[in-house]
C-alpha cells in the first residue's frame, strides 16, 4: 500500500495542512491511491466498531453491580386463620345467646331481691319500761347497728321473753335480723314479720309487706311474692316503685 503513513494520518486526523494538500491531490490523480483510502476507511470502521463494542463490554462489566451470593429463601409458611375464625364463630355465637337472654329471659327474681336487702334497714329504737332500759333490747339494737344480727336475733328472742313490751316492733326487727343473717332463715323471717303484722296491722305492716316479699322470692314462692309486691303498688305503699320493678 502506497502513502500508508499518509492514509494513516488521514483516518486518525493528524494531517498537517501540508500533508493534507498533498492527501486531496493523490486522492484525485491516483486511482490506486484512492481504492487504497476507500479500504483502509472500511478496515477502519470496522475495527472502530470492534474495538467500540469490546470496550463497551468491558465498561458495562467493571461498572455492574457485584451480584449477591444467591441466598435460598424459604417460602413462608401459610398462615393458618381456621382457629382464628372458629374462636370468632364461637364469640359471635356466645355474643347472640347472651343478647337473647337478655331480651328473652325473665329476670332472676332470687337475685333482684339479694340485691333489695344488701341496704339494711334502720336499726330500732330503745325500749324504756319507768327508769329500767330492756337491757336485752339494747344489746339488740348495738347488734343490729354493728351488723351482728345473728347476736341481734338472741338479744331480740331474750327481750320478747323478759319484756313482752312493744312486740310488734321486736318481731319486725327479728324477721329482719333472720333476714340479714350470713346465714338467712327466710321462713323464720316470714314467721316474724307476719307476728309483726298481726300483732300491729298499721305501725310496721308496710315495711312488713316488703320484707315479705323479699323473702317469698328468695323461696322461690313467686306468686305469694307477687301478690304482695302488686299489693303495694295498688295502695300506693312504701317502696313502691321497687315493688313495681320487681313484677
């Protein structure tokens, strides 16, 4: 190949001015010249690609990220909501029988009534006979007061045996204090409270009639309760709205 460093020069652009009107003068007067630059420009181009692509590859290999050391996962396991969803049903299904008792159901009676006595009636006066104070009665009342009724109950059955004075009064406070008993004798109470009654038809008999009712629900004697518990509300009695609410 003839003017290879010319040709050279020429496809790597480094002709001087000189250089380069001498490359355009060969270009148009020699034929040879001019076939020898067409296939040095073709050889050029293709070894620029080459070279091109062989350094891209090289590029895109150093400036790719460093790839993980692939790391075996395990697939995670499935959650299991059956229980979930059984405790939910059963929820749900304790949720609607407890609502349906409470629309549905008559109320406990039994429990209303422990509810009426947990308030304790006021304790009782002091007895006088002239100057000598019913000791036994005294005792009674200080039982009472301090919540030992089953001592107020023996204090009260010693005074009614002694001093058969206001007994009206000593047989209501008795069926109370077997009434309030950690213990109750409800029937005990009921005997007292109707002696009461019977003894006095107007001074405790109010009172009487609801304590009464009280402890016929705590029997479990519902229809003698009622008629009571109807009985003050007809006329107009003490706790009559209680009485009401408990029908």
């Amino acid at each position: 190949m003839k003017n290879l460093d010319l040709i050279e020069k020429y496809l790597s652009e480094e002709l001087t001015p000189a250089e380069q009107e001498q490359f355009e003068k060969l270009k148009k007067t020699d034929a040879d010249f001019a076939e020898e630059i067409q296939m040095a420009a073709v050889v050029n181009a293709d070894f620029n690609i080459q070279q091109k692509m062989r350094w891209k590859s090289l590029l895109e290999k150093q400036n790719a990220p460093a790839k993980d050391t692939p790391v075996r996962k395990l697939a995670p396991r499935k959650k299991s909501y059956h229980w979930i969803r059984s405790v939910a049903a059963v929820f749900v299904l304790g949720l609607g029988l407890a609502m349906a008792w409470m629309f549905f159901s008559t109320p406990d009676l039994d429990v209303l009534a422990s509810e009426q006595l947990v308030n304790i009636y006021k304790s009782p006066t002091v007895t006088m006979d002239g100057a000598v104070v019913d000791s036994h009665w005294k005792n009674a009342i200080n039982a009472y007061q301090d919540g030992n009724f089953s001592i107020a109950v023996a204090a009260i059955e010693k005074s009614i045996e002694n001093t058969p004075e206001n007994l009206d009064e000593k047989h209501f406070y008795l069926g109370l204090s077997y009434l309030y008993e950690d213990v109750p004798d409800y029937q005990k109470a009921v005997n007292h409270l109707l002696e009461s009654k019977k003894l006095n038809a107007q001074r405790f008999a109010p009172q009487a009639d609801w304590f009464l009712s009280l402890a016929y629900l705590k029997q479990g004697k519902t229809a003698q309760a009622k008629a009571l518990l109807q009985h003050i509300v007809d006329r107009n009695g003490w706790k009559k709205a209680e009485a009401k609410a408990l029908l």
